[in-house]
C-alpha cells in the first residue's frame, strides 16, 4: 500500500478532557478517506495535529513521508486544505483571491478553469463576502485545488449546496481520486459518504468507535441503513464541546 497518511497512537488533551485518545489513521493514494463524529467527537482536533497547526500531546503523524511539523513548507506546495471557518478580507474578489492563491505555490492549475468547473466562473469579480453560502463553499474548494496538491483535506464539503450541486461537486471528486490524489474529508451527509469514502473512521469523545467500510460499519451494528449505523456508533456524542 502507498500511504500518503500515517498516524500512530495520536493523542491530545485539553486539560482533563480526551480530544484525540490513542488515534491511528492509514489513508493509501487515491483513496477518498472519512473522518466522521459528531460536534465535539474530536475531527477538528486530529486534522489540524495531522497538518502540523497544533501539536499533538503524544504519537507520530507523517503526510507523504513528512512530518507536518519538520515539514510544513515543503508539505504546503503538495497540500490542499479547505476549512468551513476559513475568513478573507472584505474587499477582495473571487479573482484577485484566486491570483493571490496561486501565487504562492510553485505550480499551480488555472483558477479560471476550477472555477468554471465548480459552476461559478460568473463570479470572479464579485467580493467573496457578497457570495451565497453554497457559493463561499465552492470557491473554498477551488483554493484548496489550485496548488493541484497530492492530498486535499476537505471540511464539510458540500455545506450549502444543493442536491444537484453536491451530486456535481461528487463527480469531480471522484475524477480527481481517479487520477491518484488523496482525498480526507470530513461529512455530516450519510449519503455523501457512503458515495465517496473507500474508508471511514468515527471518533466519539476522542476514541475510534469505527474504522473500515461503510458496508462494514452497517454489518457491525443492529441495522441495515448507513445512517442509522452511524447514530448507533456516536450516541449521546452531541453533548460534548463542539468546540473540540
């Protein structure tokens, strides 16, 4: 297996509590990878240990044979990441932010291309504050995509967007995990996953509860949807600090 991602034996605590206790993660190329939970299960906490924004407690982390930390200028040229909170100035446009974007990487794809691809091409000169929510979650993909990275991390992808626009924005994911590139993402859309993940991990206060296929999680639990599947594993998760 070439595993783009590997993380053995994560953790961190914030004072008493666990918000990633003992995780390990392999993600192969081409594979589309799903770290789900509820709010507070602890994603938000071992994506950003995984990219080297906030140390981990303990356990090792490697993306593309690196260490996020060691590594974090050389990684940036090779990873894409997409955050749902991710804040712009006011006053810059689609296309000015798409310029400056690809400014800093060494090789980047045409923005112009991404974005007609994503459907809003219409939208260069419009400010990024004056987009619609589905809009803001497209462009957001777009500058993930403009370094043509070997690995993307996606929060929450298809937030905002219509059926029809999320089914799109499915497609050309599965183009892009066709030609080899790593795709980890988070979802709260049962039907997301179960559409694009090869494998998926749930995390409930900190700790795997999960790890395999979809088909998989369905057959180790009491039912036969995906979705009803998924509540089993988290129960009660929706209480904990969705801060974490």
């Amino acid at each position: 297996m070439n595993e783009v991602i590997k993380v053995v034996q994560l953790t961190k605590y914030y004072d008493e509590l666990p918000a990633a206790d003992n995780v390990n993660l392999s993600v192969a190329r081409g594979m589309i990878f799903g770290l789900l939970g509820a709010n507070g299960a602890g994603k938000s906490t071992t994506i950003e240990c995984i990219l080297g924004t906030k140390k981990a407690d303990s356990g090792s982390i490697s993306i593309l044979g690196m260490n996020p930390e060691d590594n974090r200028k050389k990684l940036f040229q090779k990873v894409g990441v997409q955050f749902q909170d991710t804040n712009y100035q006011d006053n810059i446009t689609v296309g000015e932010l798409c310029e400056v974007t690809a400014s800093l990487y060494s090789s980047a794809a045409d923005p112009a291309v991404l974005l007609k691809r994503f459907g809003i091409a219409d939208k260069q000169k419009s400010l990024v504050r004056d987009l619609s929510g589905g809009q803001r979650q497209r462009l957001f993909i777009v500058l993930a995509l403009i370094p043509e990275p070997e690995v993307v991390f996606l929060d929450e992808l298809t937030t905002g967007l219509d059926a029809k626009a999320r089914r799109e924005v499915w497609k050309i994911l599965d183009g892009l995990k066709k030609k080899g590139m790593t795709i980890f993402l988070t979802s709260h859309f049962m039907d997301e996953v179960e559409a694009l993940c090869d494998q998926i991990c749930i995390l409930r206060k900190g700790i795997i509860v999960f790890y395999g296929t979809v088909s998989e999680a369905i057959e180790g639990s009491p039912y036969e949807k995906f979705e009803d599947a998924y509540l089993w594993y988290t129960e009660e998760e929706g209480q904990a600090d969705e801060n974490i």
